[in-house]
C-alpha cells in the first residue's frame, strides 16, 4: 500500500492496482487513527482476496471499525457481504440505497450493520480523530457522499475528479490533464448546478489532497484549488445536452 499521509497515530494509505481487465481501474483508501481503521470504496469480489490481505498488514481486522460506500455503484459495493462477514465493521452508505445493496446478496445476520447516511451528513469518530461524510449528491448518484479527513486535510471526492488513462499517480501538470477528466465529468455527472453546489461546500475546507476513487490524484494545495477552479468553469449533464433524443431508427 503506498502512503499518503502519517503523522503519530494517523495514517492514510491506497492501493491502486488491483483492478484487472475490463475493470475500471479503482483506487481503494485505508485510514488508520489509533489502531482503528476505515476502507473507503472498497470494491467488488475480483479484488476482494487481494485487499483484505494488504489491508491486514495496515490494521488489525477485529480493528477495522468502518467501510464506507460512496454511493451504489458496483466498483463500490459488490463485495459488501464479503466484507461484513470477514469483519465487525459498521458499513455507511446514503440512505436512498439502503434497499437497493441487499440485491447484491448481503446476509440477513450482517444487513443490520449497514448504516444509513443522512442526507445532511454526519461526522464520525475513528480512534478518537473525526471524519466527515460530506454530501456530494448527484455528482455522480442522487445519494452520495465524499470523506474528509480534518487530521490529514484529505477529501476524498469519490467520482467527481476521475481521471481515465493517465499513467501517474499524482496530477502536476493540470492542464494536461484535463482532456483525461472532461469526458467523463460531462457525461457521468448529471448537473452543473451539483458542481456548484459542491464548489460552494468545498471552499469552506482546509483542503491539501483530493483523492478521486479513479485515476490520479490531485496532490497538494495549488493543484486541489485547481481542481476546484476547474470544476467551477464546468458544464455538464444534462445542461450539455438538447432538448430531446432522436427516435432510434
Ligand atoms: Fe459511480
């Protein structure tokens, strides 16, 4: 797992390569603070094996208190039964998806763990630090959220700042890294209305990374507010689009 921030009894760490194939590729983000640990996103049955084992050499499983779903999409939740009957953790995820996870098979005696996510948000306790889920709605679900971590000044924004292609991990030239991005942040996120909703909520944060779950990250302060420039500038969604859809021939 490769580091991201330590400080004391802090750690933030990621892993970035277990996604294979067809499989988009996806970052997965541990959080350790005083032996107590969080997975965020963490991913479906492919990469399950792989990351609980690496996962075990950051944190004691009986210590991993939390998982974290950004929203329901598979990449995220797949693996959800998987991961509550391997741990005692408490799983978060809004609660407009509440009903819809148990599709994926998620046993009757672990399905009490899953935890609804107001839609206002809610700030936990990991080993005595807080973390924040911060509403994100429509970027790119109608439930969704992205962690801040005040210890680390990392937010992790989910889908919004996905990345496709590139072959580093850190974003350092920003421009060049925009035709990475535009694509997918015109067609997966539904409203630019949302963008500057969470343009608004973002800028009152000490914010030195931006984590997305895919593709590469924005690494520090000038390169964050970049980021957030850049979607303040954004149109997208359906405000991109016309005002109907030709018939299919
Ligand atoms: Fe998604």
């Amino acid at each position: 797992m490769i580091t991201l921030f330590e400080s004391g009894e802090h750690k933030n760490v990621f892993v970035n390569n277990l996604s294979t194939g067809h499989m988009i590729q996806a970052n997965q983000h541990v959080i350790v603070n005083n032996g107590e640990g969080i997975i965020l996103d963490p991913g479906g049955h492919k990469i399950y094996t792989k990351l609980f084992s690496m996962l075990s050499t950051e944190v004691n499983i009986k210590n991993l208190k939390y998982i974290f779903f950004s929203h329901q999409d598979p990449d995220i939740v797949a693996a959800t039964n998987g991961w509550l009957m391997v741990t005692d953790a408490t799983a978060f995820l809004s609660g407009l998806w509440m009903r819809f996870v148990p599709h994926f098979g998620v046993d009757e005696m672990v399905v009490e763990r899953i935890t609804a996510i107001p839609d206002e948000g809610m700030t936990i306790d990991l080993g005595g630090n807080p973390l924040k889920f911060i509403p994100a709605h429509f970027l790119h679900s109608s439930g969704n959220f992205q962690v801040y971590d005040p210890t680390a000044k990392i937010l992790y924004s989910g889908d919004l700042g996905a990345s496709i292609g590139q072959e580093y991990d850190n974003v350092t030239d920003f421009d060049a890294h925009i035709p990475l991005m535009q694509p997918f942040h015109e067609r997966y996120m539904p409203s630019t209305k949302a963008l500057k909703m969470w343009v608004n909520t973002v800028r009152q944060l000490d914010i030195e990374i931006i984590a997305p779950q895919h593709g590469a990250m924005f690494p520090n302060k000038e390169m964050s507010a970049r980021f957030i420039d850049w979607i303040d500038s954004l149109q997208c969604g359906a405000d991109i689009m016309g005002d109907s859809y030709p018939i299919p021939a």
